[in-house]
C-alpha cells in the first residue's frame, strides 16, 4: 500500500510557521491544464462506494468560496493563472466564446465586480456587434468518469442586468439546472449528476444563452465535480444571508427567511425602504454607473450661493448635485440597489430646487424589459429660498425587479444646485400618515390620494401656503412668486415708484408689488405665479386684488388660470386707469392642478408703472359681478343670427329630414345612453344632439341654414360642441359644401368651444353641421348656443378649456435645443418640410410670433409652395400598453389662406382643423385608440391657395391611457 507523507521541518526562527489546507486525493490523475483543454482526462478506477437512489437537488447560497463535501474530487476550474481547468470553450457549436476576466466586466449595469473565489472568472460578455438575442456560449467538460455512478457538480453563478438570457447545465442530454432570474451576487449551486446508462460517460456543458440587450453579463466561478451524490445540510450554509438554516429529516435543510424579507434567496424586502443620507442610516439607493457624475452627501449648505439648500430637510444630511464646473445638461443619477416585494406603493420624498437656473429632476421606474417610466419631473426653479423644501409623494405598481432612478440635470449655469431628502419607499398608496397636512388641515384618505381641509387663509395641496399676498416684509408663504422665465420681476416696495406721474402716489396697505418701466423694452413681463404650489380646486373658485395703473403710456395687466399645462386668460386690463387702486374679482376655474399667473407687461416707456395688493383666493365663486372675467370671443357685431335651442327662441338652423338616417334632436339634461353626450346643455337649459343608438354606422344628422349672402365678405361663426363617447366618429361644419370645421373621435365629457371664420365667394350658400355616427351607440354627438357674427371673427385667448391630466408623459416634443423629439420630418413626403424656428415667421399676417412653449415650434412655410402641397412629421410605430393614447398640442393656424392640420394615427384621422383660426395659440387633445398593432403619429399640414397660410405646432406630449375628462 502506497503512502503520502506531508513533512514540515522549522527554519531557525520563531518566523517559520507552516500550514497546509484542503487535501484532496483522487484515483484518478490530476485534472487538465487550462493551457491545454483537449487533453483527455486519464482513465480512473472506480471505488467501492454506497448506492443512493437516484436523487436531483440544488441549493442556492452566497458564495464563500468553500470547496464541495460529497467525495474524492474528479476535477475543478477555478480560472485562476496557471491552474487546471477541465471545462473549455466548444469549436463550431456556439455564437461566441466565454471570457477570463478579473474584476469587473466593461458595461455598466450588468455582471459582477470581483470573482466568488480568487480573483478570476469566466463570463459572457453580452456587448458588441452582431450579437443577438438567443445568441450561446457554451463551456463543456471532458468526459466525466462515474466511479459510483452519479458525480456532485458544484458552483457559483452571477446574473445581473435588466436584459438578462438564461443560465443552463445540461449532462447526457438531460437539464439539471436553469436559471433565468437576475440578481446581483454571486450564488452557488450544487447539482447531483448520474448516468443514465451507468458506466457510460457523459460531458458536462454549462450553456449560457443571450438576452435582448447588452446588460445581460453570465458569469461562472468555482467549479466542481467530485464524486458521489451531493450531500447538503446546513453545515454547507445553503442559506443567503437574510435567511436562518433548519435541519430538515426529509431534505438535510430548509431555509426560512427573516422578517423583512422573501423570495427565492430571501433577498426581497417586504416593508418599506428609507433613505436619509445620515451616518449609520441604510440606503436603499446608490450612485448609478450610467451618469455623468455622482450626487453628494452634505450637510449645511451648498458651496454655491443663492442656490441649493441651507441644511437638510430632517436630519443632518442629504444628497445634491454640485453643478459647478460641470456641463449644460449632465446627469447625476441615484438607482434603487436591493429588491422591493411586488405591489401597490407611495413613494415619498422632499426636494429643494432653488436657483434661478434650476436644471432638472426627474423620478423614473425602470422595469426588467427595458422600459422607463417617468413619476415625477420639476425643471427649473420650485423653491424661493434655500429653506423651502417640498415634498413630493407618487403612488405606483412596483414588480419586483424594477429599479428607481432620482435622475438630477445641470441648468444653464452654477446657480441650479438640486437636493433630496428624506425618502420613503412605503407598502400601499399613499395616505394621509405618509403626507399630513399642514398648518392644522384635515386630511381625508379618498382612496385614490389624499385631499387635505386647509384653515382659513392657507392653500395648496398639503395647505402650505396662504391664499393672502400683501406683500409686507417676506412675502412668504404668499401663495405667489416670481418666475424665472419672464424678461423682469415684480418688486416689493411701500413708497413711490422711481419714476414720476407713474404708479402708485399713495399706499393701499402697507408695501405692494410693483412693474419698474424704466429702462424695459416696450412688452417686456413680469410675472407672478403659484406653479411653485400645488393647489387642487374641486369648484370654481375667486380671485380678488387691488390694482394701478397709473401713467400715459400704460401697458396691460392679464390674469392667467387654468391646469399646469393649459392656462388661460381669464382676465385683462390695457392703458392708464388713473391713480387710484380698483378693486377687481375674477373667477378662476375649477383643477386638479391649478396654476394662476398675474402678468404686468410693460408699456410704450417708462411711463407705464402699473401696481398690485392685498391679492386673495377664495374657494368659493365670485359672488358679486365680475368686471372683464373672459376677454371678448369675438369682436364681430351686431350678430346676425342665433340659435340657442331654448323653448320659444328662434333658430337659423333645420333639421333636415330623412338626410342621412339621423336627425338633429332638441333635448334637455342628460341624454339616453351612459357613457356618452352632455348631462347639461352648455348655455340655458336645452341643446341639440344626434342620438347613436339603433342608428347604423355612418348615418348622419344634418341641420342647415338657408343660404346666407355675406355683406361683408366674411362672417364669424362661433359655437359649443360636446363629443363624448368611445364610439364617437365626426362632427363637420360647412359652407357652400366647403368644409371648415371637423373634429373626430372623443373628446371627454366637456363642452368646447369653436370659432370659424367663413369667407364666402360672392354667391349665397348654406351653413350646415353635419354629425356622423361611429361603430357604436356611445356616440352620441351635441350642439349649442350657435352664433353668426359679421365679419372676421377676432382673437380668442383660447377655444377649449384644458385638456389633460394623463401621467406619465411617455413621448414629448418641444422643439426646444437639445431636447430629444419623438417625430421626425419625412423628407420629400408632400413638396414641403416642417422647419424648427424662434420668433415670428417671415411672412406678414401669417404664422405665430412666439413660441406656445419656451422659444421654438415647428411651423411650414407656405410662401414659395404649391397650392395642396403637404408637410409630414412622423413619429416610429408606437405601441400602446394601455390600448390609448392621449395626446396633447398646441396649434397656431392664421392667415387667409390656411388650409388645414391634420392628426392621424395608422392613416386614421383623430383630428382635423380646417381655416383660419386667428393669431393665437389653441391647446388640442385626442384619445388614440388602437387596434393591438404598432402604428405611427402624423402631423399633416397642408397649404392653401397662398402665402398667408403658415401653420404652426408646439409643446406635443403623449401619455399613456385616455385623456382625463376636464371640466
């Protein structure tokens, strides 16, 4: 009998300790080199050993690095220099090779950092053309000996990355794991391997196979294959770190997770998930590998002055992006490290946005496939001082696998330091214990979020401001503020303004807030706003202030309202109105988000120095008269003719009997069917309406006038018009059987308003509305308070009411520098070209002079193209994950010779806009269906007879899911 014999023999010091560790003595001979892999393994004897039955288990654990327990090592690869290693790469059979790699692997997002054992490893780099998705790369061992007829395969395994493939061991055609799941760490396995046609050998192949992306690194360590069955007990912790081990009589083990925590390796967190930046506190986030630069940890304030915060919001610490010395536009990005319980969940967390060039946040989720979504973004400045911390709080579905991102932007300049504080990732939706109101508000769960009771004088969604601006000392918490984007600021002052027979000779109450004229071109603006709040009204509610506008050359003052996205004028006041304060009151409309803006626009010079005070919002209605409450929606009279459908009333317009299958009904309240046509006329008590049910699909309603012979030339029709329903098709105007109006599909349960200017061509014709019936009978389509006025119709401010609360923006289009744009011109399509343009267009009379939003909108010049000539802009085919859309827009169509605008998606019209509209911006929203297929956005506009049809588009945003209904 043979005999190994270790000796150890002292040096002459104390400085000679020897060890030795992990002895392993096999029958057969050592395993094969890595510098040599075809070399065949030497042929072995097998051992008597105990026969178990046939038996498959695996164990997931942290790797340790611990050497496998069942028997007498066969062989190993641990892809360390200048060991053996028994797996090597297949010839021929595979897409690409695996890689040794020490460290981590090149792309962000994806593999491990360092080896499970050692410092080397072997791994599937996912990165690089062509590699596809389905593409493998296969290791395979040399024949496996079976000395008792089954071997143990041990191993530790990394898999990490949002576009992740699968993981596979296959022996004599049999798979014995598969693993498609990513998580950022090593695990080990242990896999019992048995020979079906015992004593025939068999390869071992571990076949990693590719996902759909480059973040989908496989990586192996650690590797194998001793003899007998595997034998696993709590002695080999099996268990992941947030789990207890159990010896089990029927399995050697079982792993049950502690509290907190579930899955597979109990690595799941089950409750709620904080981060507060403080010493000692765990995080859940951390800097992400895919930015441009990393957040800071700080305490106090910023390095910067007049931006960033002064301390933390709760606590002594918390993260910022330090902006100086960085680059327009560069992103530090914060992304969730561990994995949250999948459900309902309220994310909670304050913000601090001070400085006057304020780049970006935004809250993303980033799901496994590959998709984003965006929860929340604030761009430019939100907080008025570097004490005023917000809170934000977003109810959303989280998967299990989903990550969030606090992805932060760099302004224009320094002054745009951004910080968070005090994050909470809670189980649920969020309620009134995750975001209480404040100063004494009631708070009440709705179900679908909180609504907060304010005590008198204070407002905003969480009752954090007041509805009172004197403007005495700190103007705060008035509920509004200067904004950055204007030309100049109101200023707060309690004596005369710097120039003479100008402003405000004597006080009102205590200091006001004031335009100085001096030195400011003719136009410039000043404005305060609440968009730093949220204020939520549920009715209409009253805006009161004092006013003076004292001097010659006296400007106007506007009051805008409405939704964040959609405001309008709802008040104005031009030329000098003595020196006195007047007392004015303004209703301001019901939102969800409301945002009023108060706007002083200077003068023809210096002269025109124009005051507010004492402003106050009340949530109730005006209840006296309301002095100029809507600017005028048409400046055409006398009126000609009316139609109003109230009982005893004339009418200009007819049924026409027998038609199109359908008629023109006079109706009061709600109509037959749910779910489609108005509860409530939109002027009186009566209006008209074609009812879809038991009609067929196309059948119209047509009513008409006599033939009308224009004094003028021209004349303005104005009217409201409802089209609420899924099944909603068209609603036509025309003249001379010349189309000038046409709406399809739904458009929520709201009455709009239209104005059309008709121009007519020397002979009398008919004013007809012709409504068209869809595929269903919630298509009930309305008319109402139907006016002809002589002449061009004058400016409005607006023809519909705000559009849309959809969220969250999934595509948008602004066409501002260096903002990315979902539609594309197509080239060539029409003999003309949609051009990105600032300021006013070349032609006279014709095109906006100003952009909807910020500087630049596209537009198509009409001047030098043929008559019918079309431009195209297109979006890549989109695919709705709801089945709808809703897309907003703003449009500018003015000139004689507009022609039309035109929607459509998978050659399916949505809108249609025919005519001059005048020289302003409308705000438009449709509901996209579709049909289960990708389908591309097209904006169409087409030229008319001459150069005075420049058409305009700006601000075009798509969210998922169907348009909100506003009233």
């Amino acid at each position: 009998m043979k005999q190994v014999t270790f000796e150890a023999v002292i040096g002459i010091g104390y400085k000679s300790d020897i060890a030795i560790d992990d002895v392993t003595l096999t029958t057969a001979d050592c395993g094969v080199s890595t510098q040599n892999p075809n070399t065949q393994p030497p042929t072995t004897t097998r051992a008597p050993t105990t026969q178990f039955p046939t038996t498959r288990s695996t164990t997931i654990q942290t790797s340790t690095g611990t050497s496998p327990t069942a028997g007498p090592t066969v062989f190993s690869c641990t892809f360390e220099p200048n060991t053996n290693c028994f797996l090597h790469d297949v010839v021929g059979r595979d897409d690409y090779n695996w890689s040794i790699q020490k460290g981590r692997t090149p792309s962000d997002g994806t593999g491990p950092v360092s080896a499970a054992e050692g410092k080397f490893y072997a791994y599937m780099e996912q990165s690089g053309y062509p590699k596809a998705k389905g593409d493998q790369a296969i290791l395979e061992s040399l024949t496996i000996p079976m000395p008792t007829g089954s071997v143990c395969l041990t191993y530790s395994y990394h898999m990490y990355g949002y576009h992740m493939g699968s993981l596979e061991v296959v022996f004599g055609n049999v798979t014995y794991f598969y693993q498609a799941e990513s998580r950022n760490h090593w695990r080990k396995a242990k896999i019992t391997l048995k020979s079906t046609n015992y004593p025939m050998d068999y390869k071992i192949q571990i076949i990693g196979t590719r996902g759909n992306g480059y973040q989908g690194d496989i990586a192996i360590d650690d590797v194998w294959v001793t003899d007998g069955q595997c034998v696993l007990n709590c002695s080999d912790h099996p268990c992941g770190k947030n789990s207890v081990c159990i010896p089990d009589t029927s399995k050697g083990f079982k792993c049950e997770c502690v509290t907190g925590f579930t899955g597979l390796d109990c690595e799941t967190v089950t409750g709620q998930v904080n981060c507060t930046f403080e010493d000692g506190d765990f995080c859940f986030l951390e800097d992400s590998m895919a930015d441009d630069f990393d957040w800071t940890i700080n305490t106090g304030p910023t390095s910067s002055d007049r931006t960033g915060p002064s301390s933390a919001s709760e606590g002594s610490r918390y993260a910022y992006i330090e902006v100086s010395g960085k680059m327009y536009g560069v992103v530090a990005a914060l992304e969730s490290k561990i994995n949250v319980e999948a459900g309902m969940r309220c994310l909670v967390f304050d913000y601090n946005m001070y400085g006057y060039h304020t780049g970006t946040l935004r809250v993303l989720k980033k799901s496994r496939n590959g998709t984003t979504m965006n929860l929340f973004t604030r761009s430019g400045q939100q907080s008025i001082s570097s004490t005023d911390w917000k809170t934000a709080a977003v109810d959303l579905f989280h998967l299990t696998l989903d990550r969030l991102v606090f992805e932060a932007s760099r302004g224009k300049t320094f002054r745009g330091d951004i910080a968070i504080d005090n994050i909470r990732y809670i189980p649920g939706k969020c309620g009134c214990n995750t975001t209480p109101c404040l100063h004494g508000g009631s708070c009440v769960d709705t179900g679908i979020g909180i609504k907060c009771t304010c005590p008198p004088l204070f407002t905003g969604a969480r009752c954090e401001a007041k509805f009172v601006c004197t403007f005495d000392g700190n103007m705060r918490p008035c509920f509004l503020a200067n904004v950055i984007n204007d030309d100049m600021d109101w200023t707060f002052i309690s004596g005369n303004t710097l120039s003479k027979n100008t402003g405000p000779s004597h006080l009102l109450d205590g200091a006001y807030a004031y335009t100085e004229a001096s030195s400011m071109a003719e136009g410039s603006k000043a404005v305060l706003s609440s968009e730093y709040l949220t204020l939520r009204t549920p009715g209409p509610s009253c805006l009161s202030f004092y006013y003076n506008m004292y001097g010659i050359a006296m400007g106007t003052l506007n009051v805008w309202a409405g939704d964040r996205i959609a405001k309008k004028k709802v008040w104005t006041l031009s030329g000098d109105q003595g020196d006195v304060w007047n007392h004015v009151t303004v209703d301001i409309p019901s939102s969800n988000d409301l945002v009023i803006q108060i706007e002083g626009s200077i003068g023809r010079n210096f002269m025109s120095d124009m005051a507010i005070d004492s402003v106050r919002l009340f949530d109730t209605p005006c209840s006296g008269p309301v002095e100029s409450t809507t600017p005028p929606k048409t400046t055409a009279a006398p009126t000609v003719l009316r139609c109003t459908f109230e009982p005893n009333t004339d009418c200009f317009l007819k049924d026409v009997q027998g038609s199109g299958n359908c008629n023109w009904t006079i109706h009061s309240g709600g109509t037959p069917s749910y779910y489609t046509g108005p509860d409530v006329a939109a002027e009186g008590s009566y209006f008209a309406y074609m009812e879809a049910s038991g009609k067929p699909q196309g059948a119209q309603a047509i009513m008409e006038s006599q033939a009308i012979q224009m004094s003028s030339g021209s004349v303005c029709l104005t009217f409201a018009y409802h089209m609420y329903g899924r099944d909603i098709d068209s609603l036509e105007v025309l003249y001379g059987n010349q189309p000038y109006f046409n709406e399809v599909g739904d458009k929520g349960n709201i009455w709009m308003r239209a104005q059309v200017t008709i121009t007519g061509n020397g002979y009398p014709a008919k004013i007809q509305f012709k409504a068209t019936r869809g595929q269903g009978f919630r298509g009930d389509i309305a008319v109402d308070d139907i006016q002809v006025t002589d002449g061009r119709c004058g400016p409005v401010e607006s023809t519909t009411p705000p559009k849309t609360t959809a969220a969250p923006t999934v595509l948008r289009c602004t066409f501002e520098p260096n903002t990315d744009c979902f539609l594309k011109d197509v080239q060539g399509s029409g003999n003309c070209n949609w051009t990105i343009h600032s300021g006013g267009t070349p032609s006279y009379y014709t095109g906006p002079d100003v952009a909807a939003e910020g500087s630049y909108f596209a537009y198509m010049e009409a001047t030098g193209k043929p008559q019918g000539a079309q431009a195209i802009m297109e979006s890549q085919a989109i695919q709705m994950s709801s089945g709808s859309a809703c897309l907003t827009f703003a449009y500018h169509m003015y000139g004689r010779d507009i022609d039309s605008l035109e929607v459509l998606y998978g050659n399916q019209p949505y809108f249609n806009e025919v005519g001059d509209k005048g020289n302003i911006w409308i705000r438009a929203q449709v509901t996209i269906t579709g049909n289960g297929y990708p389908a591309k956005i097209q904006f169409k506009a087409t030229r008319g007879q001459g150069f005075r049809g420049d058409i305009a588009v700006d601000d075009i945003q798509v969210t998922d899911g169907r348009c909100a209904s506003t009233t």
